[in-house]
C-alpha cells in the first residue's frame, strides 16, 4: 500500500523536501506550497501539489459563498492546545475577521478534502506558529497519521520528531535505530565541555557560524543553503526594508497579487526594520562584576512558535519581566539579554520606559556575549530559550517557565504560574555563588537519555543541509519514525 507523506513544503522546503522524497519509493509526497512560485518548483521534479494557499485564499475571499472557518468539537480535546488556532497563527490576526474566517475556511476545507482523498500516514514539516500547521496536527491526531514535525536537539548533529502541540519533547516510544546509529554518549560529553568554555553553540548564533557572514547569505537563507543568521549593519538594514515594502505592497493590493502569508506579514517585517534601527548607545553595559544578586533572563526571538505553544502563560514577555522586577528581592538586578538574532529590540520605547520605572533594570545587546554575562549572575531563568541549559552548564540554576526539554535537568527548577516564579526568586537557596561548576556528568547523562529519541540528521538551514549523507540520514528517519509502533496517550 502507497504510503502517502503530506509535506508542508514552504520556503526553503520547496527545494529541501522534493530532494528528500526522491531519495526513494517508500513514501509518496504530496505537497502544500504557499505560493504559486513554489508550486511550480516543485512540480518541476514531477511531484504533486494538492494545495496552494495562495490561490486558495484568493478564490476564498472573492467568492461570497466561500466555506468560513468552524472550529471542530474536539479539536482543543485532541491537540491538547486550549487557544483558538485562528490567533495561534502569525498572520491571520492581521485581517479584518471576515477575511480570515473564509483564508482559514477554505484551508480547513481544502485540508479535510486531502485527507478523504488519500489515505495520508504522516504530515512532515517545521514546526512553525501556523493555522495550516495546527489543522495538520489535529488531523494527524483524528486519524492516526503521524505528525513528522521536525525539532533539533541541543547538541548538533540530531533531531527528533514531536507528536504534541508544544514541540518542544520528542514522540515516544523511542524510535528504531537508524543507519548511523543512536548519538554517542562519549560526543554529548564533550560538546557540553565545550559549551562550559564557551567554545561551541548553535549554528544560527553568529558566533558559531560555519561560514563568514555577507550581504548575499540572506538568498542561501532563503534557500536553506546556510544558517539563519542576521549581522548588522547596513546591507541588513536594506535587505529588511526591501522585505518590508514588499510585504506593504502585496497587503495594499491583495487579493489581486501574492498571498496572504506575506500581505499578512506587513506589521510583522515593520517590526525587525525598526528593531534593526536601533541605537547601541540605548544599551546598558554588561557588568564584568559577579554579584549573586543578578538575575539573567534570554528574550527570546518573536514571533515564535515556542512561547505561545509551550509557554501560553508566559508568551507577554514584557508583562514577564516587569513581573519579574516586581518580586525581585531588595539589592537584586535583573540583566534582559537579547536573542543575538533579534537584536534592536530592547532598543524600542516600551523597554526604555520600563527601564526608567525600575531602577533594577538592564537591557544587554544581542550581539552581547550572553554566557560571559550568565556567569556575572547567581541565577537564570528562561521560558524555552536554551539559554537556560546553557546556565545550567556554567553551574546557575535556572527557573524553567515553559514546557521544554531539559525542565527536569539537574539544577532546573520547573515554574508553573507567577506565584511559585515569585517564591522561587525570593528563595536564597536559588542564587549560586561565582565559583559553582556545573553537574556536567549530570546534565550529559541527560542529554543522553534525551538522544534515545533522536534521530541523527539536520533538518534546519545550514550549509550541511543539502549534504548526500545528511539527506540519507534524514530520509531513513522518515521511514523509521512512520515504521515506529503508534504512540499512545
């Protein structure tokens, strides 16, 4: 029987996924796309398009009978997701609500028709904050098909398939062994030894970048040819604009051209062009000075999937800190850090007004090195930022606001609702001194549990992306995971 893959194949997927697919006959995909542009890229390798979302929102919002959106019964029961996937999405919030009922209408009728029409046994993607992605996985859920959304582990080299909504813990059982085997425990090891002397990281942090950063690497961006990477300056500053007007072009014209991800994304690209606008002299310096009162905290990259997903309580990052700075005890800092690839943000005029209001306040640059601040701190606390395991690593405990992965490491400390955030930081038992190493034999045993779910294998931008042996690794954990016994629960 013809195993049928449903892949959501966006972006640089368009080029990535068809490449994989062809890599055998033990599935067949069958692709959305968001544009016309990707359609046809993908028809080109002789693979079938089921669904364009730019095409079907234009019929959508030009026909007066066009189906509107009606929330299933049991799709919260069944996602476990308590939010209306309408506003769960990064670019239906921007259209006047007749407009999104009938673009989310006609993606949930168009979804059901595919899933009645073949019998569809997984749905590959990247987990991305998308009303199509959340239709996908409820209906995943309905029928049984596997969800193959896509997550990287903390060390390289691996990732994992989820099979909830908040994408942040791996399917269970644990998978098949593949070709190349499971992680070795000895590479976890050293790469955490690496982390603790700040000599390794993720391959989007500028830092660690495998290849010198240009002008031209936003194309292989695009392209899924190298890692998602901003620097700043003046070519960023450009590209961003030409993003921006773009975006206001389309949403001014729309439904007559583009679709409606894009028309949605005007407000979206205004927001990174002013972020990179902003001025470094609004910055505080980062203190060279350990004080067991400072407190560090990683703003995390927005819009993001993770922070409405797996920390709904705590998605308003602003409303956190300044909850944060409310029950800090008398004498403590808190040092705010920007993500190093959304720097410009702290810059803007609600965190400078937050700033005056509270004397305890800093705002640290993204392009700031964030483990030599975490180090000048007694204690960390994150929502899902893996700064938070990088605390954990240099020996500071860290309050874990979200639902992710390594909320139950050593030293983490699971936080669950503003009042025990409170308690935990007004208990002196949290703040570390200077000199405190790291449980790194802990943390590893850890990890290594963790990899037993993993897959090796990169499925995120990087020049390795398109790698044959990176591809092979990557299709044989397709096949495994939809050969893998159903998960239960």
């Amino acid at each position: 029987m013809t195993k049928y893959i449903l892949c959501f194949s966006r972006s640089y997927l368009s080029s990535f996924l068809p490449q994989l697919a062809a890599l055998g006959d033990e599935f067949t995909p069958l692709h959305i796309v968001q544009n016309s542009a990707e359609q046809r890229r993908i028809e080109a390798t002789n693979q079938q398009v089921v669904m364009n979302l730019e095409t079907l929102s234009k019929k959508a919002l030009r026909d007066p009978d066009a189906p509107l959106w009606r929330e299933p019964d049991d799709m919260r029961t069944l996602t476990g997701f308590d939010w209306s996937p309408i506003y769960a999405d990064r670019y239906l919030p921007t259209f006047p609500e007749p407009d999104r009922l009938k673009i989310a209408g006609a993606i949930q009728t168009r979804l059901e028709q595919i899933f009645a029409e073949f019998r569809v046994s997984g749905v590959l993607s990247e987990p991305v904050a998308l009303f199509p992605t959340h239709y996908l996985f409820y209906l995943c859920k309905r029928t049984g098909a596997k969800s193959l959304l896509w997550a990287n582990t903390y060390f390289p080299g691996y990732f994992y398939f989820t099979d909830a909504v908040h994408l942040t813990h791996p399917s269970h059982p644990a998978p098949k062994p593949v070709s190349t085997g499971n992680a070795p425990g000895q590479a976890i090891r050293t790469y955490v030894e690496r982390v603790a002397a700040d000599k390794a990281g993720p391959v989007y942090h500028h830092k660690f970048a495998r290849e010198r950063q240009g002008s031209l690497n936003y194309l292989r961006q695009r392209r899924g040819e190298d890692a998602l990477i901003l620097t700043p300056g003046l070519a960023s500053q450009t590209m961003q604009f030409a993003r921006y007007m773009r975006a206001r072009t389309i949403r001014t014209l729309f439904p007559r051209i583009g679709d409606y991800m894009i028309a949605g994304a005007a407000d979206e690209h205004w927001f990174y062009l002013r972020n990179l606008l902003g001025r470094i002299s609004r910055y505080d310096t980062p203190t060279s000075q350990f004080d067991r009162g400072n407190v560090f905290f990683p703003l995390q990259y927005e819009p993001e999937a993770s922070l409405l997903y797996a920390a709904p309580d705590f998605r308003n990052q602003i409303s956190l800190v300044e909850t944060i700075l409310q029950t800090l005890p008398a004498g403590h800092t808190l040092w705010v850090k920007e993500h190093p690839n959304q720097f410009g943000v702290l810059s803007r005029g609600v965190w400078r007004k937050l700033r005056k209001r509270y004397h305890n306040l800093r705002l640290v640059y993204g392009r700031e090195n964030g483990r030599h601040l975490i180090q000048q701190c007694g204690l960390a606390v994150t929502i899902t930022s893996t700064a938070g395991m990088d605390a954990l690593i240099l020996g500071r405990k860290c309050l874990v606001l979200g639902d992710v992965f390594f909320e139950s490491f050593p030293d983490a400390i699971q936080v669950k609702s503003n009042a025990a955030l409170a308690q935990a930081l007004n208990d002196p038992d949290n703040y570390r001194n200077e000199n405190h190493a790291g449980d790194l034999d802990g943390i590893a045993d850890a990890l290594r549990t963790f990899a037993a779910s993993c897959y090796p294998g990169d499925p995120q931008p990087a020049p390795e992306l398109m790698n044959p042996e990176n591809m092979r690794a990557l299709y044989d954990a397709v096949n495994a995971h939809l050969a893998s016994d159903p998960v239960s629960g």
